[in-house]
C-alpha cells in the first residue's frame, strides 16, 4: 500500500543522486546494507550495485565482483565501482576495516538499526 512497497514490486531502479556524486539505491536494501535489485524473481539476490553497473558495462567478468571506490555501500554509480578479482576485493577490505577500526565488525552483530534514516 505504501509508496516505498509500490517501486519494490515495480522492480524499476530506485536511486537518487547526492552530490559527492553517489547514487544511493532507496529500492531495496539486503543484508549489510548493500542494495537489492529486487526483494523477488531471479534477481532478487543480486546486488543492486551489480545490476546497475551491468546495465552500463554489461557483465562482470567471471570470478571479479564490484568494489565501491567511495566506499558507499549502498552507492549505484557505475563510474565509482570498479571489477576486481575476489581476492583482491577482499585484501582491500581488511585494509581499509584495519585502517578505519570500525568496531562491533559487521555480520550479525545487530548494530546497524540505530543508523537507519527514518522513512515513513
Ligand atoms: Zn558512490
């Protein structure tokens, strides 16, 4: 009935552009805050970021998945995500998660209610 439920079910990209030049998807949003394309269908487990950039780029070479250069995970602008090998993805993360010494470390640990925007 809502407005937010209506652009879910259409599957249409929901995004709105910041000026530090982001994109940030208000579609859908999974598990770590990352963007989901759609909460249903065959699509609905990959990551809006991912489809987003495939609609630009075409597919991501095998193996190589996304990483955002702005470090915005909910971030959709082709032009700040970059393909990388696995592995490298990974490599970086933990420089920067070191770097930064964010803690309370992400999965699961239930602490990111508190920075949700309210939506209503
Ligand atoms: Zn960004």
């Amino acid at each position: 009935m809502s407005a937010r439920h209506d652009y879910a079910e259409r599957e249409l990209p929901a995004f709105f552009a910041v000026p530090s030049g982001c994109w940030i998807w208000i579609g859908w949003a999974g598990r770590g805050g990352y963007g989901r394309w759609t909460k249903r269908g065959p699509d609905r487990k990959r990551h809006a970021h991912v489809v987003v950039w495939e609609i630009f780029n075409g597919p991501v070479p095998d193996g190589y998945e996304l990483d955002h250069l702005c470090r915005v995970r909910p971030c959709v602008n082709p032009a700040r995500l970059d393909p990388v090998p696995k592995l490298i993805n990974l490599h970086r993360r933990n420089l920067a998660n070191g770097w930064r010494r964010r803690s309370g470390g992400g999965r699961g640990s239930g602490r990111s209610r508190g920075d949700r925007h309210g939506f209503t």
